[in-house]
C-alpha cells in the first residue's frame, strides 16, 4: 500500500467526508466519527460517577491531552497546558512579564493574527512599548530581516506567527529565534496554522514558549488550546494570571499560591473536561498517521490545488513554492464572499478571508479529486454569475 493510500484509509473516520467536499481545515478539522463515543462517555461517567469522576480520570485528562499536544510539537513531556483558547494562553505567559523596566519592548509582526496582536498591544497599558513590525515586501509574511533588526538589549518579547493565517506562508523562525536568545528576549511562536500539518520540533528550535491548538489540523475541535514553555524557562516564569490547578498540592486549599514545577504551572482554574474528551481521538488519529506522512500528503494535494487554480487563470496568495507554503492555498478570487457562498450551496465547503481570498484546506484524508473540484466549481460559479444570488448578504462574519 502506498503512503497516500494509507492515508485515505482514514476517510471513513471522518463522517462529513461522506457528505460534503470538506477542505477548510485550516480553519476547523473535520471530527472524527469516535468523537461522539468520547463524549458520551464523559455524560454517562458524569451521569452515573458524579463527583467521583474526578478521580476517576476527569482531573488527569488535561495531562493526558497536553501530552498528546507535546507529541505534536516536539516538546518534551511535562511543558504543555491546556487552555480554552489561544488568548488565554497569551495573557498567562504575558503575566508573567513586567514591563517597568528598560527591557520593555515587544517586538510583533503586522502580519501576526489580529487576535494575538490585540494582547500584546493591551500591554501598552501596562508600560510596555510596541514594536509593530510592516509586513514583508511580497505581502505574504512576517519580514524576518526586519523582525531581528528590531530585537534589541530593550527587548522584552518577540511574537511571531509560524504560518500565516492568510497566506500559509511559513516564516523561518531560526534567525528570529537566535537574535532573541543573543540579547535575552523571549521569543512565543504561534504554531496554530501548523501544529497537525507540519513536523515540529520546538525544543530543538529553541523558542521559549509557544501557543497554538487542536481546532484545526489536529481536528480536535475548540477548547482545546495549548501553551508550551520550555524546560528551561519553566520554574523562573511566576504568572500572575493563575489559579487553583496550578498550585503543587491543589486539593490542600492552602493559602497562598505554591506553583508546580513542569508545565501545569501555567493551569488556571477547574479544567474544560467535556472539550478534552471531544479533542483527544482527533490529536491521536493525526499522530497515528504520522507528521512527516501527513505534510508529504499535503505538499502533493496543495500542489495540485495550485496547478489547477492556474489552469483557471486565479492569481494565487500564497507561495507557489510548496517548501514556503503551509497547509493552505489562498487564491485570488473576484466576489471572494459571495463564491465562498455559492461553494457550500454545493457542499464544497472553503472560507474567505479579507486581505487572502478564498482559503482552501485539503488534509489528510483529503483526494486530489476533491481538490481538482472545488477549483473547477469555483471557475464555474464566477463564469456563470452563479455567485450573484449571494452578493447582497450581510457582511462577511469575523
């Protein structure tokens, strides 16, 4: 059997591929069929163990998916929590940090989700001073260069975004990386738009911590977001943004925090449980078919995706070279919204982002034939005005 073959025998775990060509897993991973096993299970321990379910299992299962979540990173164990969603995870590692001091700047891209910029320049508030980035000249992604100029001995943090959300560009994160760790900065990189799709090894890579989730490639669904700090910043690292869970013996309900010593440190309070049972068959299903597997997948679907928007005449937002590029393809489309409209009437379900285009996501589980027709549809929608019906909706939903 070969290795795409493999892969595709994983179709029939993932119900919706039964009713829709399903290619917008960059924005949210299809659920795997054992999915709604895992949740039933948490309402009948819930239903027939009450209380007791906690020690039954309910409080190790942030651990248990942490680790899953550190498998995909290439972490080590014990440096993974989880959190409900991405700006959680900022805000803890961020209240961490004071910015009174000369070493106040944060250094971030213009290219970084708008999200995550939201919480970095919230801390301008707080004395920090915001290095805001411009994007590089082709538009696609963080300018790297432009990025470690501006780390300096001022530096305080460094945000940067591994993919980008609109292009799926891939930023090269090493010179980021060793520019920060020359002057003592701190580096978060933002793994969510490739955490499932790429390999990582963020302990070899050095930042010094990172944030992504499950939502996505990992097809894990929401609420299942993750912080990984690295071993070596761990025990120095006192967030001021914490909870019960963090402490080293939680059920003593002492006063006064006494946090752990790995990763749980960065816990807040009583874990999301049914969010961890939903995430963990998706997390377990893409390692059980292999990180390097699944971007060699992606590199021949994406690539086909790419000839065929050419064969159509679309201008593409994203890198031609498969090497740049990450889980996606963004194609420049006329009427973007409204074609993206159109596409799920059909059950071709895609997105639309300002600024990107139509985003296509193939996985593994994906065909060539899927993606080969979802280009075509989209050159026939535009060509017959069938997209027209859908121009005058209400604006495009965040």
């Amino acid at each position: 059997m070969s290795p795409d073959d493999r892969l595709l025998t994983y179709r029939d775990r993932f119900p919706v591929l039964s009713r829709s060509n399903y290619l917008i897993n960059n924005s949210l991973g299809a659920v795997p069929a054992a999915t709604r096993a895992n949740l039933l299970r948490f309402v009948d321990e819930w239903e027939t163990r009450g209380v007791r379910a906690w020690g039954d299992g309910w409080w190790r299962l942030q651990e248990d998916v942490a680790g899953l979540c550190g498998q995909a990173l290439g972490v080590r164990p014990g440096t993974v929590s989880m959190h409900q969603n991405v700006a959680v995870a900022l805000e803890m590692i961020l209240s961490c940090f004071e910015f009174g001091s000369e070493r106040r700047r944060i250094v971030y891209s213009a290219a970084n989700f708008p999200s995550d910029q939201y919480i970095y320049e919230a801390r301008a508030r707080r004395g920090a001073e915001l290095v805001r980035v411009p994007v590089g000249a082709d538009g696609l992604a963080t300018d790297v260069g432009r990025v470690v100029e501006a780390i300096d001995e001022h530096t305080a943090i460094v945000a940067v975004d591994h993919v980008m959300f609109r292009s799926a560009a891939i930023v090269d994160v090493a010179p980021i990386v060793a520019r920060a760790r020359a002057v003592g900065a701190f580096v978060v990189l933002d793994v969510f738009h490739s955490v499932g799709t790429l390999p990582l090894q963020l302990h070899e890579l050095g930042v010094h911590a990172a944030v992504g989730g499950a939502l996505k490639w990992l097809c894990g669904g929401p609420g299942n977001c993750f912080l990984y700090v690295h071993p070596d910043e761990i025990g120095r690292l006192e967030p001021t943004f914490t909870g019960w869970a963090a402490h080293r013996d939680p059920f003593a309900f002492a006063a006064g925090q006494d946090y752990r010593d790995d990763g749980g440190r960065f816990h807040t309070g009583t874990p999301n449980v049914p969010a961890l049972y939903a995430g963990r068959a998706g997390i377990e299903l893409v390692l059980e078919a292999g990180l390097p597997a699944i971007r060699e997948r992606s590199l021949r679907l994406t690539q086909a995706l790419v000839d065929e928007a050419v064969r159509a005449g679309f201008a593409l937002r994203s890198p031609a070279d498969g090497a740049r590029r990450g889980g996606h393809v963004a194609l420049d489309v006329p009427d973007g919204y409204a074609v993206c409209q159109a596409l799920a009437a059909r059950e071709i379900v895609v997105d639309f982002r300002p600024d990107a285009g139509l985003r296509i996501a193939p996985h593994f589980y994906n065909t060539e034939a899927e993606v080969v027709a979802a280009v075509r549809a989209v050159r026939e929608i535009l060509d017959t005005g069938e997209h027209q019906r859908f121009l005058e909706q209400a604006r495009v939903p965040g």
